[in-house]
C-alpha cells in the first residue's frame, strides 16, 4: 500500500525499498534483525520511543514524522471502521482502496476479527 501511494503521487522510487519486517519480540537484536533484510541505510524513521532509542544506541541518525491527526488517521481506527461496516474510504488514498479492494481486504478483516472474538 504504501509502495502503491508513493507510485500513484509520483515520488521517485529508486532509493526506496518498502521492506517488511516481522517482530521477533526481542530488542537487543532488533537493529541486527533489520540490518538483515535491508540494503545499508544510514537513517531511520519512526516515532517508538523504544526504537528510537535503539537505533541511536547502534549509531544511527534517528528522525520521527509528524503525525497528522492521529486519532483519526490511525491504522486501527481505520480497520475498526472496515470491519464494523462504516465508512473509511475517506481516510485512505485512492491507491490504499484500490489494494484493500484487490485483496478483499474487508473480508480477511472481519475472518480475522472472528477468529479473535
């Protein structure tokens, strides 16, 4: 999705990677986890205080972005909204619709929403 919005606002993507990493719940091997599924980087972007403070430790130059309305614009808002039936199209690009669409995303919300009740 955010590979998708990047492309469709015409933002250049040859030096960004949208690279997932799984948490393996252990922080004092978190920076060599990602260094391990990443090519080099020499900034880090995030807004956890917890990793904030391990990338530093590691050396690395660590900034955090501005969250815009957050309540809102929050990513478990906005599945909350998906699975009880609301609008949340508003919320989103039209790229993140178009994903969300293509991998009957509405449907493996509410499979998974059942599967934790």
């Amino acid at each position: 999705m955010i590979h998708e919005t990047l492309k469709t606002e015409r933002i250049a993507l040859e030096n960004i990677f949208c690279i997932p990493v799984y948490d393996i719940f252990r922080n004092p091997v978190w920076v060599s986890h990602v260094q391990s599924f990443t090519p080099s980087f020499s900034i880090v972007f995030t807004n956890n205080s917890l990793i904030q403070r391990l990338f530093v430790e590691a050396g690395y130059q660590v900034k955090s972005s501005k969250l815009v309305k957050r309540s809102i614009y929050k990513g478990s808002n906005i599945r909350q909204l998906m699975i009880e039936g609301a609008k949340w199209e508003h919320l989103v690009p039209l790229s993140v619709q178009k994903v969300i669409v293509d991998i009957d995303g509405l449907k493996r919300l509410q499979e998974i929403k059942q599967t934790t009740d």
